[in-house]
C-alpha cells in the first residue's frame, strides 16, 4: 500500500556556494543543540511540572516516556522523508513542530495537552540526521567530516548540558513551564535561520509512502521504548512489559519482511546490511549502552548526602556542574576527530573513543571517594563521546550513498537513543537492587557493581568497532552532491 508524493532530484555540485558553510553550520548547531538540552532539560523539573500540572509524579514521568516515543518513531520517517522530499524543508517542518511543542507545554496547565507538545518536541531528534545530509549536500568535501563532528558531538553533550542549564534556570526562579518559553524562542531563532541561511534547490519526482513499513517499524519501536521506559514502574516480569517486548519483536520482524518486498521501501534493508553500516550500527548501539548509563550513575551518586557513607549532597545545579568537564572533553575530541579522520579513517576515533569510556568507568572504580574523581571521570567520558560520536556520522556515511545520507543516520541515532535507554536502565535496576537498610538509597556496592557492567558494554563496543569492516582512502573524504 502506497501513496504518491514528491522528492527533491539532486542538486548540482555548483550550488555549494550560493550557502555560507559558517554560518549554516552555526545555524545547524544551534538547532540540534537546542533540541537535545530541551530533551534532558525536563528531568530536574519534573516535581515543578507535577505540582503546576496538579498530577502526581507517576503520572508526570509520562512527559519523559511520550518524549522518547515521538523521537523513536519519527525520527526515521523525517529522516527517510528528508532524504526523498527535501532536507531543508522537512528541517524547517520539523523545527516549526518542535517550536510548536514547547508552546504547548509552556502555556498549557492540562495534562493531555503537555503531553502532546511533547510528543512534537520528540520529533526534533530527526533534526540532527537531516543536518547531517544538509551538510553532506552542501558543504566543501574537506569541511564535511569536520562539520558533522561538531554537530554529532553537540548531540553527545546535550544530555548533561541540559540537567546544567535547568540548574541555573532554576537557581535564577525560572519556572518549570517558563523554561519552555526559552527553548520555543532557540528553535524558532534555528527556524528562521534554517529558510534564511540554507540555499538548497528541491525540485519534484516521484516518492512513494511505504505504509506497511511505517506501522510496523512505529509500532515494534513503540512497543521496544515503552517496556524499556516503564520497565521499573510496572516491573520488568510482568505480563505488560513481557508483552510489549515481544510485540516489539513480533513486529520488528514484519518490518523486515515488509521493508524486502516493498518498491519503495521506507529504510532500504540492503542498505541496512552493507558490512560498513551493519558494523557501525551495532557498534553506536553498544556505545550508546554503555556510556549513557554513566549520567544517571553520576547524578545520583554526587547528589547522596555524605553522611551514608558516599557521596557529596550536591544539589541539581551541583550536579550538573559535575558534567561541566564532559563539555570541555566532548568539544576537544570534537576538534581532533576532523584531524584524525583525514589521517587515518573514521574507524579509529570511534575505536579510541569506546576504548576511553571503557578507561572511564575503570577509573570510576578504581576512584570515586572525591568529588574531583568525578569531574576527571566525566571529562574523560566527554573525550570518549567527542571521538566516538564524532566519527560515527562520516564512518557511516561511507556505506551510503548521498540520496540515503538522513535516513542511514536518523536509524542510526534511533539505536543510539535506545541503546542509552537500555543502559540507563540497567543501571538503574543495579541501583535499585542493593538499598541501604531502611532507605530508599543504593550502597555504595550497587554503584560500583553498575560501574563494572557500564565498563564491560563499553569492551563490548571496543570489540564491535575494531570489527567495522572499514578501510580508508584518501578520496573518503570527497563527498558527492547529494
């Protein structure tokens, strides 16, 4: 089943010039950026959501899981639809929704209707794949790994960028639902820069919608993130969560099939198992695994008062000035991958890259009774990020051609978000396993057994991307017109 839209037919190499890459880059980054702190931003706040929105915490925590839903299941679609409609234009469609999004939920006292601004704020996770092919399409073949290393690395920092941000929005009286105001008014600004800045002609074929496969991709990655998402609230044995995990599966593998036998199929299978993409991808899942659990392993452990024996009793702005370094190691690697990648391939930063996260949760247990530990463990976790983030983008985008660059990357991204979904996860299912006696906190034992199981994921991405069946040439680095 199908229907008849149109696509963009590719632009000619020429029209590079007619976009100033600095300030389109600038743009590009501000967007994604945005879009990733209003992601994580939420967290700390979500007691100020409750009581403004007259819910109790259990009900408020959907606002995360509808959030994760959306970015799960249109992130692909906008990525797919980029590639074949326009980038631009699906980039501009996209950040109109997620300032749309933020709109609702700073002005809306009900809980559906905060609900639904959340649901179109996950769409903006869809920005960063279509940048991706933005820049891919055009910008000067040696300014393109750069680029997309930056812009993949700013990704990587949001999530801590975003619990440091609502600290100070917080320590400065800015209310839970006013800091949407904030993130409406960046998105929109990204918006305006996109249709100003950007010059990238889309002219009209013929596309066709692959329905099969969007219900079943939507719905197996429905059912995936929502049993990840509220495992520990309905318990990871129960008959609801069992069966959302085997829905997922159930249709997961219907994707597939449909996906083989369609014309126009929504994610090209074939694509999916080129070795270089396959690779990359199990690769990103494992690093997303591994290091993702390490923000909610540090937060809770620099915010326990000191009296039970460990911990700092920072406070939600404390914390987040605990990630502060991640910031500083993430822009760092960001700046050495485009070196790197010109000198040895992409393949190796992300090597370097798992193998440093593997060195940060061995240095967490080795070192975790100060609480400069931390800040020298999260600057390290911010390098590993930078390196392997960094050159994920480019070593992915050497197993596709240019007309597939957003959707190779918003599937990409996809198993990123769950794979961090997972981590976090177990993490925090280690956490809440050992309690200390008669309070709701975990020993300093469930943190350090949590470190271990971060730090093996960790060797099992170092295992994975050593086994990218990558080899570099020169010539990697010149991008066709897309």
């Amino acid at each position: 089943m199908s229907d008849t839209l149109t696509a963009p037919a590719p632009a000619h190499r020429a029209r590079r010039a007619e976009s100033h890459p600095t300030a389109v880059l600038l743009v590009l980054a501000l967007s994604t950026f945005a879009i990733v702190v209003m992601q994580s931003m939420v967290m700390p706040i979500l007691s100020g959501l409750a009581q403004s929105l007259n819910v109790s915490m259990a009900d408020v925590s959907w606002v995360v899981t509808v959030n994760m839903l959306s970015a799960a299941v249109f992130t692909p679609l906008l990525g797919s639809l980029g590639d074949k409609l326009g980038r631009k234009r699906v980039l501009m469609a996209t950040l109109a929704l997620t300032t749309l999004g933020s709109v609702l939920v700073a002005v809306s006292t009900s809980m559906g209707v905060v609900l639904a601004g959340r649901a179109l704020q996950g769409m903006g996770f869809a920005a960063m794949p279509l940048a991706i092919g933005i820049v891919r399409s055009i910008f000067p073949p040696e300014r393109v790994p750069s680029s997309i290393a930056l812009l993949s690395a700013l990704t990587g920092i949001g999530a801590g960028a975003g619990l440091l941000v609502s600290g100070l929005l917080v320590q400065a009286g800015v209310s839970a639902q006013g800091m949407f105001w904030i993130s409406a008014a960046v998105t929109a600004l990204g918006l305006l820069g996109t249709a100003a800045l950007i010059r990238l002609p889309e002219t009209a074929g013929k596309f066709y919608v692959d329905v099969f496969g969007l219900l079943t991709l939507a719905g197996g990655l429905v059912c995936l993130v929502l049993g990840i998402n509220r495992g520990p609230a309905w318990g990871w044995g129960s008959a609801t969560v069992l069966g959302l995990f085997a829905g997922a599966v159930v249709l997961l593998v219907a994707w597939v099939v449909v996906e083989r036998r369609v014309r126009e199929p929504l994610v090209d299978i074939a694509m999916m198992r080129t070795p270089v993409v396959l690779g990359t991808n199990i690769a990103t899942f494992l690093t997303g695994a591994g290091m993702y659990g390490a923000f909610i392993l540090v937060i809770q452990f620099v915010q326990t008062p000191g009296r039970f024996g460990y911990g700092f009793g920072s406070d939600a702005l404390g914390a987040g000035l605990t990630l502060l370094p991640m910031t500083a190691g993430t822009l760092l690697a960001a700046g050495a991958v485009s070196v790197l990648i010109r000198r040895v391939g992409p393949k190796w930063p992300m090597v370097i890259g798992t193998v440093v996260a593997t060195a940060t949760f061995a240095f967490l247990l080795a070192f975790h009774t100060e609480h400069w530990h931390f800040y020298v463990a999260t600057g390290l976790l911010g390098l590993g990020l930078g390196l392997a983030f960094g050159a994920i983008p480019t070593l992915l985008n050497s197993g596709v051609t240019p007309a597939q660059t957003s959707v190779a990357n918003s599937v990409n991204q996809t198993l990123r978000s769950i794979g961090g979904s997972i981590g976090t996860a177990v993490a925090s299912a280690i956490l809440a396993a050992t309690l200390l006696p008669g309070l709701p906190l975990p020993t300093v034992g469930a943190y350090t057994t949590a470190f271990t199981v971060s730090g093996a994921i960790c060797v099992l991405a170092v295992v994975a991307a050593v086994f990218v069946p990558y080899r570099h040439r020169a010539v990697n680095t010149a991008e066709e017109s897309s």
